[in-house]
C-alpha cells in the first residue's frame, strides 16, 4: 500500500475535476447517520441537529418549545467517519500490484465490483435562542473520496474527491405549541473538487495522481440557502408533513449535462463560481433538491414509540428553459421510506433510536445513543452506483461521534 492511490487521495482532503465523472450517483453535499438509517426518510421526522441537511424547519424541534435558555446546545466535534464494504478490497487489489500495470489492466474487470468510497465529516455546533426565535450556527467540513472502475472502459477508474469547508446560520419560526415550524439557513461553503476518469496504473502511482490532482481540480465558493416547512397537525399519533428546499435556486448554470438525462440542461440551484479546470464537473453546481415527506408517531406505551415515515426527494420543477433539480432520475431512486423505535417525548430528540428502512431500492438500518454528554450513531445503507440502466449496489457504513452540552 505504500504507493497506493490513497495517499494521494488524502491530500485532496486538505483542498481537491477534468472530464467529468458521470456515474448515476445522486450528488449530495453532508451525510448525515441518522436520516440514513432511517432509509432517508426524515424531511417530516427533523428533530435535531440533522434537521440543517435534511429540512431546517427542525431547527425549532431541537429544543423544547418552551424553552426559556439562551444557550439550548453546544454540540463537538460532531465528527463522522464513513467507508464502503469494498474500500480495502479496491485499495489491494490496486496496491498489491503497484508495480505491475500488466497485473492491474488484468484485474480491472474484478476491480470493477470493488469501488473505493471514504468520508471524514464534521460539524460543530450552538443551538441558541435570538428574542425567542430558535438558532443555530455552526462550521463543517466534509470530505467525499470516490474510485470505481469505468464499465465502458475497465482500465480507468471513476475518480473523485470533494472537500467543503463552511459555515452555516439557521433560525425557525415556531408556535407556542412547537408543532408548526418554517426554518431557513444560509451556508457559505469552499470547494476544491477533482473528478475524472483515471488510468488504474495512475492510482497505483502515488506522485502521478498527486500531479493529476492539482493540476485538474476545481476551487471554488458559493452561497447556499435552504429553507423547510413542518406541520403536525394532531396529538393522536402525530401526524406530520414536511416540506424542504435545499439548495434554492440563487443561480442557474446553462448547458450543464445531466448525468441522469443525459441532456444538457439550464440547471438551478447553489451555483459556484471560482477557478475551474473542469467547467464540465457535477460538482459546479448543487442542484436544488425538493422532498416532501409525511410521518406518523405510534405509541407502544409512556416511553417507547415509533416514528414511520415516507419521503420522495428530487422531486424536479420545470418552468420554461430553466430545471430545479434533476430530472431523468428512476422513482426507486426518489423514494426513501423507515421506521425508527425510539425512547422518549416523540417531538423532541431521543436517547436511544433503532431504525431500519429503504434508500433507493437497499436496505438501510442503524441506531444512536446518548450516554449523558456523549452521543454515538451508526448507520449502515445502500446507494446506486451503476453507470447504466441495471443497478449496482455500493454498501456503505457510517459512524459518528460528538459531545452535547
């Protein structure tokens, strides 16, 4: 492993597109564990700090309605660490033969059920109170590095490595009760990107592909804004609908290709701007994203509940030449459904959850806990990788790690 693409891969964590990378993954910009075991499912459930990636209306439901504190939570280094099930096959089935591009061009069929996947995330936070209107600001930093094999070409490689520096300030409007919120938040965030199709005897080269790297990445900024709607509308099971728009078109980026249409489209969404190697890059622009979701809370007793919830994301708006969101994507792929048991009052954040559910078309399942000031989440989902029309699936895992005061 000692030239393996991987330490060159790393230092795009500190900063790191040429051709495109066009796999039919869905882009997303945070990962957070909890809405992922819970199939996704959580744009009608946000009830905690994961409510900025997921709906920021949730902001409001992190503390009690009522609440009377200025300071509600102080919430470090909220760190989490995923990786695929694939990850140490790929890096030794490059690695090993490191110094045979013979053996590595043999293999590159093998290797293409083998992709590379890794993230490193954090994001601290305060939970606060502005003249009673629930707040949150915050940093984050997220890192995304991604190879798999080309299935047209298998003796190149899919890469990519996407790293966001930025910061985030959120406030909600809530009733008395805490059962109708509308959230908006602003995250200004800094990208070095890299994506390309690179020759698998490149990634065995550790000084080849740190030349790659910096000489065809992407640096830019941009200013995103989202904002989400939460409504439980009766006590009996607690009904609620939920409705977020991340990434709100502030900007449009014509003659962008789809990745699922395969069309060029006038995309809207966070727009960057900046230098660009790869003005041909996904990651130039993060689409607006539209999910709607509804959610029921069953009582099983006074302190064991579940929340059952179903949710369509990407859910695409078309008015004239302009595109919100992208269009071309399955249904499977838009669908995200689960169910989470939990301990506790069901309308603010739980001490202990087990969920499972289904994330485009894959089982998803994890859990958290809270150990006084120490929370820990695990999740474990499926995502859709295939190039083509049948579906391949990249089985990842995640953990997280965070101290709430």
């Amino acid at each position: 492993m000692r030239k393996i693409c991987l330490s060159a891969l790393m230092g795009a964590l500190l900063g790191s597109s040429a051709e495109s990378l066009r796999a039919e993954e869905i882009p997303e910009s945070f990962i957070p564990v909890r809405p992922n075991a819970v199939g996704g499912a959580f744009t009608a459930i946000a009830n905690d700090e994961d409510a900025i990636w997921t709906n920021p209306a949730g902001i409001a439901r992190i503390r009690k309605a009522r609440s009377r504190s200025t300071v509600n939570l102080i919430k470090v280094p909220a760190i989490i660490v995923g990786a695929n099930t694939k990850s140490r096959e790929f890096i030794q089935g490059v690695g090993n033969n490191s110094e045979n591009a013979d053996q590595i061009a043999a293999q590159a069929d093998e290797l293409g059920d083998k992709p590379f996947w890794a993230t490193t995330q954090a994001y601290p936070l305060m939970m606060f109170d502005i003249d009673s209107l629930p707040a949150v600001v915050g940093a984050y930093t997220t890192t995304t590095l991604k190879s798999v094999v080309n299935e047209d070409n298998p003796e190149l490689a899919n890469t990519e490595a996407i790293s966001d520096v930025g910061g985030i300030f959120g406030v909600a409007f809530t009733n008395r009760s805490n059962r109708f919120n509308v959230g908006i938040q602003a995250r200004y965030l800094a990208r070095y990107a890299y994506e390309d199709k690179v020759p698998l005897t490149t990634l065995a080269d550790g000084r080849a592909l740190q030349k790659e790297i910096k000489n065809k990445s992407n640096k830019s900024t941009a200013l995103a804004i989202d904002m989400g709607m939460l409504w439980t509308f009766a006590d009996f099971w607690f009904p609620t609908v939920g409705v977020a728009i991340l990434n709100s078109p502030s900007g449009c980026k014509a003659d962008y290709l789809n990745p699922f249409s395969k069309s060029r489209i006038n995309v809207c969404g966070t727009v960057f701007s900046g230098e660009f190697a790869n003005e041909e890059a996904v990651s130039t622009v993060d689409p607006t994203d539209i999910r709607y979701g509804v959610s029921i809370t069953p009582r099983f007793g006074n302190k064991l509940g579940a929340r059952i919830a179903v949710d369509m994301h990407h859910n695409v708006v078309i008015a004239g030449d302009k595109v919100y969101g992208l269009d071309g994507l399955d249904v499977i792929k838009q669908l995200h459904a689960g169910i989470e048991f939990f301990t506790g009052n069901p309308l603010l954040p739980s001490p202990v959850t087990f969920a499972f559910g289904l994330n485009q078309g894959y089982y998803t399942v994890g859990g958290s806990v809270s150990l006084g000031a120490l929370s820990l989440d695990f999740a474990s989902f499926g995502r859709d990788i295939s190039s083509s029309a049948s579906p391949k699936e990249d089985r990842r895992l995640l953990g997280g790690l965070s101290l709430d005061f």
